[in-house]
C-alpha cells in the first residue's frame, strides 16, 4: 500500500510541475507577468508537496525516477521564470 499511496502523492507532485510549466510557457509567450507569478506559485506548491513525500517516504522517495525527474523540471520551471524575469525588468 505504501507504494501505491507514493506514487499517488509523486504523481500529484508531477501534475502540479506540468501545469505551472504550461503556465509559464503561456506566460513568456504573452508576457504576462501576473501568470508568471501564478506559475511560479504553483512550483513553489508542488515543491512544498514534493518535500512532503520526501519526508513521509524518505529513502524510497528519492530513489524513485518519477520523483528526481519531477524534481528536475520543477528546478528547471524556476530558472526559466528567473531567466525570463531578468530579462524584462
């Protein structure tokens, strides 16, 4: 059961990454800061959940390829948004 309740709690981690990538894609393309701001939001909420997994899975989180995958977009979703910020101020 522990499993299917990590992959479940990983696949909302997952879930939450894409939509703020998607987000943040339609964002640069509009120039939309305010969406930028809703995106990255929603990193930092996915971030929070994926720290939540982590310490409810320990170990078996982290060696989990969902989870470092999830955890390298999220990383890459927040340079972008930087990238992206320090280029229009």
């Amino acid at each position: 059961m522990s499993g299917q309740n990590q992959h479940q709690e990983i696949e909302k981690c997952t879930i939450q990454v894409k939509q703020a990538y998607q987000m943040m894609e339609q964002a640069k393309t509009n120039g939309d800061m305010d969406q930028l701001e809703q995106a990255q939001q929603q990193l930092r909420q996915a971030e929070e959940h994926l720290k939540a997994a982590q310490d409810r899975f320990g170990n078996e989180a982290l060696e989990n390829p969902q989870f470092q995958q999830t955890q390298e977009h999220l990383h890459d979703a927040r340079q972008e948004i930087e990238h992206f910020r320090q280029n229009h101020k």
